[in-house]
C-alpha cells in the first residue's frame, strides 16, 4: 500500500533559520508527491507538488525535489519567517487510488 | 470561488451522544472526500463520493459512522453513538476530477471532542 513517513517530533527554530523537514514514502504504483501546510485556526493548503521524478515544486520560498531513487521528498526554505509557523503535511496519490496517504505532520514553530 | 466549509468548526459531546458534521464542497465538485486526524497520528482518508454515490468507504472506522450527499452537493458525517477514540479533526475535501492528477481543497475542520 501507500504510506508516508515524515520525521519524528516538533521542529523550532529562529527566524531566517533554514528548515529542511524529511519525508520518504512507499508507494505501489507511480505516486505524485505534495506538501500540505495548515496555519493555526486554517485547513489544509496546497503548498506545493510534484508529480514525476526529479520534479521541483516551490512555492513561497519552500521547494521539494521528487527523488525516485531515494524515494524521497524533502522540504526545504532558505529563511523562514514567523509566519511560517504552522503544522507541515507531506502526502501522496497514485494513479487510479483517488485517495491521499498522509505523513503525521510536523509542528513548525519559529520564534523571532 | 468560495472554498469547502464545513462546520461546526467545533463540537464537544459526551460518550454515547450522536454528532452530525457537514461540508460543503465547492461547487461543481463531484468529487467529495472525507479525513480524519486522531492527534498526533496521520490525517487517515474516510471516504468518497462522487455525485452522491459511494466510491470508495473503505476507510470508515465502524458502522458507528454514516455518511451521506444526497443530490450529490453537501455531505454529512454522522457518529451515533460516539466513542472517546472518536476524538479528533474531521477533514473534508472536494476536487473537480478525481485521483492523482487534480487538486484537493480541503476545508477548515471539525474539531471533535468526545468527553
């Protein structure tokens, strides 16, 4: 089956610190990868996606490669700000599977 | 466009009380999902309709719970009767296509307490 795999515990750090948060997956058949963020009081968002190997999704400052060969799908923000403050998601869907398999999330909390 | 609400945003019931949850998708959308988050674990897919048909249930926990869409718009969620693990943030999630190659936009939540 699908499931994702984040790291352990919450991540707080300084603000224009850099954040790299770790997610690797399995996946039976061709997954597209994203990153779901949910600020306080919100839902989910979209931050990015990537859809075939060695894609780059960005936005906002953060980026994640689609790695095949790793299976793996990092996030990464050079600077982060406060605002970035927030619960991270890393997901997957394959092909002919409607359904989103989530990573448990990680609590980013970035002081000033 | 408006986006998928849903509400209550929040609900504290006790042990043995039914709670009913809905969402509204974005309109057009015929494709409605529903997740849930037990704290600290994976947001877990319940469901899926599309129009009003059932798709895909094989998420749902038990026969405690019971979805519905008729006329394939809103969406409810009921518990009957709710259980303490029951606890958690009931997502929903509407797309205009369906699998891997359209976008999800989720609602706030329902955050559920069962006490």
């Amino acid at each position: 089956g699908n499931s994702v795999t984040q790291m352990e515990g919450p991540v707080t750090l300084s603000e224009e610190a850099f954040l790299t948060i770790n997610c690797t997956y399995t996946a039976t058949g061709y997954p597209s990868l994203f990153w779901y963020v949910q600020y306080p009081g919100e839902g989910l968002q979209l931050l990015l996606k990537a859809t075939k190997a060695d894609d780059k999704g960005s936005n906002k400052g953060f980026e994640a490669t689609y790695r095949k060969e790793t299976t793996s799908f990092h996030l990464e923000k050079g600077s982060v700000q406060v605002s970035d403050s927030a619960v991270y998601f890393c997901a997957l869907v394959t092909w002919g599977n409607n359904r989103l398999a989530f990573g448990k999330g990680n609590q980013v909390v970035v002081i000033p | 466009e408006a986006g998928v609400t849903q509400f209550p945003s929040h609900s504290v019931i006790e042990k043995g009380q039914t709670v009913t949850l809905r969402c509204d998708p974005i309109s057009g959308h015929d494709n409605l999902y529903w997740y849930r988050r037990v704290m600290g674990k994976e947001i877990k897919f319940l469901l899926h309709f599309v129009k009003e048909s059932k798709q895909d249930e094989s998420g749902m926990p038990n026969n405690r719970f019971l979805a519905e869409r008729t006329g394939g718009t809103y969406s409810t969620l009921k518990v009957q009767p709710a259980e303490l693990e029951d606890s958690g943030v009931y997502f929903c999630a509407s797309s205009h296509g369906g699998g891997a190659g359209y976008g999800y936009t989720f609602g706030s939540g329902t955050r559920l307490t069962v006490v």
